[in-house]
C-alpha cells in the first residue's frame, strides 16, 4: 500500500527560555499592549532606532526558565553596541 | 473569520495595505527571504474570510543554549540565552481592536517553547496526523 502524506505544518524544537522584543520608547500603545500580553520593560537601548530614538527591550519567559534569571530587569540603559545579539 | 497561516511570499506582493502603517517597517525582499526560508514557524500571518492578509508577525531564534554567554562584553551573563524574538508584529487598521496581535504572539511564543519537532501531514485519505520527529526514530502519535 502506498501512502502519500503531505506535510502540512513543520514544527520544531526551538526550546527557547523567553521572548524578547524592541519597541520605540514614544510607542506608547503598542507598550501598553505588550504589557498585557505579559512582556516586562527589560532594559532600555539607547538610540536603537538610527540614533534618534530608544528602544525598550520587553522579555517574556517561557515555561523553560522557571528561576525567572533571564528577564530581571536592568536599571542602567545600554547601548547597541553592548547588545548581545 | 480570521485564519492564522504560515507566511507565504505571494504575501509580499499583497501586503501593502498592512505596511502602509507609519510604523511598520518595510524591508528589503532579502531580509524577508532570509527570515522566511531560516525561521519559516516563526513567519505567520492572518487572513480574513475573503483571503486579505490582516496583519503578520516575523521573528527568529537566537542566542546560546549553555546557561551563559561565553565571549563578548556580556561574557557570564545570562542575558543572550537561547530565545524566540520577535523582529516585527503588526496589523493594518482595518483589523485592528479585534485581538489579532495576541493571536500572532501566542502563535510565536508557542513556536519558541516547542520541546519536540513535529509534522502535521495529510494523507492520502484526507486524515490529518502528527508526526513525531525524535532522533532516533520517525512515528505516527495521532491520526
């Protein structure tokens, strides 16, 4: 018997221990709305948007950093240069 | 009726209508190429009854799985682990108030926590089954 499957969605296994996200500082609105869907201000990168504006780094865990170590804020901004990735 | 579905590139001939939004970057076709063949669960969208594309999400995975980082100026800090980020999020006006943008982080958050890989596939019989994809073995856990 021949059986022809058609894969219809990929998953894989990304494992990640949060979310992260920039967002420009004077967006108010979409803040407000990260901040419902869980997202916490992480740290603020100082003129990430071509030198003019900051950014706010958000951080959401997931499930597999359950010690919350990833996403404790910062008090001091950064600069882009100093970001990780 | 909103649909989520996998981003397809005939979407960036449509688009328009969603990144005409002030603050929705648009990119060069490189950049979206790149994300779409790297990172293709991570590039979702929504689609309205009469097939429109209401909005997106685009993001990657990135960083180190080994507790910290090992060079740079952040070297022992935990601030790079391994994560899901999300590159842009947006949804044309038109759509908004109605929660697609949670839709679309829900959908990126449960991409980035996925703990095994897994295939949905129809067969010839028209049955959808998951696959699961484990190192040593492919089988069949649902039909």
């Amino acid at each position: 018997m021949i059986i022809i499957l058609t894969p219809l969605r990929v998953s894989s296994q990304y494992n990640g221990w949060f979310v992260d996200l920039f967002v420009r500082a004077s967006n108010f609105r979409a803040r407000e709305m990260y901040e419902s869907f869980g997202y916490v201000p992480f740290r603020r990168v100082l003129g990430y948007y071509s030198g003019e504006e900051d950014a706010w780094d958000y951080r959401k865990l997931l499930e597999r950093d359950k010690d919350g170590f990833s996403c404790i804020p910062l008090e001091k901004a950064i600069e882009p240069e100093e970001l990780e990735w | 009726m909103t649909s989520l579905q996998r981003f397809r590139l005939s979407d960036l001939l449509t688009f328009n209508s969603v990144n005409l939004d002030p603050l929705t970057e648009t990119y060069n076709i490189g950049f979206y190429l790149e994300y779409y063949t790297r990172w293709p669960e991570y590039f979702t969208s929504t689609v309205s009854h009469d097939n429109r594309v209401q909005g997106y999400v685009m993001g990657k995975s990135e960083g180190v799985d080994n507790g910290t980082v090992q060079s740079g100026p952040n070297k022992g800090s935990s601030y790079g682990l391994w994560h899901g980020h999300v590159t842009c999020l947006t949804v044309q006006p038109m759509y908004r108030r109605l929660g697609i943008a949670r839709q679309l982080m829900d959908s990126l958050e449960t991409v980035s926590q996925e703990t095994v890989s897994t295939v949905t596939v129809v067969s010839r019989s028209c049955k959808k089954s998951i696959v699961v994809i484990n190192p040593l073995s492919i089988y069949l856990i649902a039909q």
